[in-house]
C-alpha cells in the first residue's frame, strides 16, 4: 500500500488500525495522580468521532469524566499509584460507558502522570 511518501505492507497494523478509528472514533484521557494516590488537577478529554451527545443529550467529554472519576474514586489508593494499572483501568471504563451509551466502543488512550 502507498500511504504518503511510504510503502506499507498488507500485513502492517497501519491499515486495520485506521479502519477502526474511522468506525469508532478515539477518547484520549489524561490525568494527574500524586504521590499518594489523589487526583491533582482536572482531567483532560479529547473525543474524535464520536457524536456529539447521547441518546440523553449528555456529551461524551461528560460520559468520559464522569466514568474515569467514579472509577478512581472507588479504587484503592494503593493501586492508584501504580500509573500502568491505572492506565488500563481508566481505558477500559471510559470504552465500557462510551460503549452503553453509544453502542460503539472507540480506541482509548489514557495518559497517567506523576506529580
């Protein structure tokens, strides 16, 4: 395949992974976790794709707060402070309730950093 200035082959992830974010759209989430576990600051969302509110007429940027914050609430500190872990919860909440509200679960990045 051309794609740009390069040639990619049939079998690279470029291609499936296009075809995805096209048919769902991407969510990227970061948040800031201190040193104890706590959140510092407010989140930040991007939702590319996605349509612009609910069935309820609630935004996804909302959706998507609202899940990562009911998520780490509950979640022990002691594994808040682990950013991998956290990472991977956070993407699969955020797909989960994008997913019931949208019937579509996008691609999700979550960025956790330490401060």
């Amino acid at each position: 395949f051309q794609d740009g200035e390069l040639r990619i082959g049939a079998g690279e992830k470029t291609v499936p992974d296009r075809r995805k974010l096209s048919f769902a759209g991407i969510v990227s989430v970061a948040i800031a976790i201190d040193d104890k576990g706590n959140i510092a600051g407010d989140l930040e969302i991007a939702c590319m794709g996605l349509p612009p509110k609910t069935v309820d007429g609630v935004t996804f940027d909302d959706v998507v707060n609202d899940a990562v914050l009911d998520l780490v609430e509950n979640m022990p500190k002691q594994r808040r402070r682990d950013p991998e872990g956290l990472r991977n919860s956070i993407e699969k909440a955020v797909r989960g309730a994008v997913g019931e509200e949208w019937g579509k679960k996008p691609v999700v990045h979550a960025l956790v950093i330490e401060v």
